[in-house]
C-alpha cells in the first residue's frame, strides 16, 4: 500500500523542552492507524504539524508525496482541502446550528450554488446518523455523542480522503464511544479514507486501529499492529496494556 503520511527524522522543542527527538514512522492508504502513548508524548503536536498547525522544525513530513516544508502558501492552501479534522473540543460554532456548522467549509472553500450545499449537508447528515430536523437544532442543545457527529460531518464536508482524529471518544460514555468506532470503521469503508486517531481508549485500540505508533520517551517506542506493538519490551507499553505483551 502507498505511504500516505511519511514522517521522517521529526524533531520538536518548545524552548528547553525537547518533544520529539527523530520521530519516523508510515501511514498507508485506507488504514485506520492510532497515535499512542502517556500524556504530553507530544502525540497531538504531531498531529498539528502534519496538518501545519506547528511548523517543523526539523526532519521532513510528507503528504501525498508532498514535502510539507517547501509547500508555497496556495500549494499548501489546496492541500489542506485533501484532510478533515475532528479536534477533541469538536470545535462547534455556538451560533450556527448543526446544518449551518457543517455547510462552513463548503462555503469557505467552494462556489457551489445554495441548493446544491443543502443537498450535500442533507448527505452528510445521513451519512453520520443525523436526521434533517436534528440538523436544525444549536450545539447547546445536542448531546456529547451528537456534537462528535456534527464535527465529523463538518471534517468530511469537502469529501477528503483523510481524516484526522483528535481524542474522538473523549467524554462518551462506553457504549456512545463503541457506536463511534463502528462509525467510523463504516465510514472508512463506504468513503475509502484514510483514518489518523490519536487516542487513549484501549477499546478503541483493540477494535479499530489497523496499525499504531506509540511515543514515549520523544521516539516511537514501536510501531505497528496491535500484536506486533505488543511484542515490543517496553516498560511504558507493558503498563499500558495491562501488563499483557503476549
């Protein structure tokens, strides 16, 4: 499978903190792949520079085959239409209903015509598991399940075949988090994407993820399927799968 992600050689500060000291690792097409490891092991930092949140400071990161440091200002603007995020806060605006929330992009980044982008958030509504008239309703009034699918339907708005996912099951309860992994997975498969979870939840570990990376100690301390990370004899991945590396 092609590399969609390559990251190379990445290293990180912020000030005297060093974050990431040569972090390398792969991301193929069509694969559901997890970023792990303990708080502050700079996953999430990685996520941004790939979507050009954080510069780089060294190393090389590519997208599509695109090396994200020489990118001109309208190259990298027209990249960016080739991912959608969901941000663990999800990101909402307050004053625009789910409807509105979701035609944002198609109205920032496209000329379409008013009909046309109703019929498109009508689409992606469905696609989710949201109804028409829930797609009148405020952020204020939906539930923690039902604005995750809002913001997922708002990142999937321009069709792009990435998708990055930041803490999506933070603050679900266990069964709305195991509903959105199958979401998730179904979408995967119905829209061919290219998923990136940064994620603490073991369910979601076991169940979703393809293949993952684990950062400890500013490396990638393995890389690989769930088996194949479990494998590795380290302290931090032994703690966190319970203690089981069988």
């Amino acid at each position: 499978m092609a590399a969609v992600i390559e990251v190379n050689n990445v290293v990180t500060r912020f000030g005297e903190r060093l974050v990431h000291d040569g972090v390398s690792l792969h991301v193929n097409a069509g694969e559901i792949y997890g970023f792990l490891g303990p708080s502050g092991c700079g996953k999430s930092t990685l996520m941004r520079e790939i979507i050009l949140l954080e510069p780089i400071q060294s190393g090389t990161i590519r997208l599509f085959g695109e090396p994200l440091d020489t990118l001109s200002f309208d190259a990298a603007q027209t990249l960016r239409r080739r991912w959608g995020v969901l941000f663990q806060s999800n990101a909402l605006f307050t004053s625009l209903n789910v409807a509105e929330n979701i035609a944002v992009m198609l109205k920032e980044y496209t000329a379409l015509p008013a009909a046309l982008i109703d019929e498109i958030v009508a689409f992606k509504l469905d696609i989710v598991g949201l109804t028409p008239n829930e797609g009148k309703l405020y952020p204020s009034q939906l539930s923690g399940g039902m604005k995750k699918k809002v913001a997922l339907a708002r990142a999937l708005a321009l069709d792009p075949p990435l998708l990055f996912l930041d803490e999506p099951t933070s603050g679900l309860d266990p069964v709305s988090a195991r509903e959105f992994d199958a979401l998730i997975m179904r979408l995967r498969d119905m829209l061919q994407l290219t998923v990136v979870m940064v994620t603490h939840d073991l369910a979601s570990i076991e169940t979703t993820l393809d293949r993952m990376a684990i950062i400890d100690e500013r490396r990638i301390a393995a890389e690989g399927t769930l088996s194949e990370v479990k494998e590795v004899p380290s302290p931090f991945i032994r703690t966190f799968f319970g203690g089981d590396v069988s």
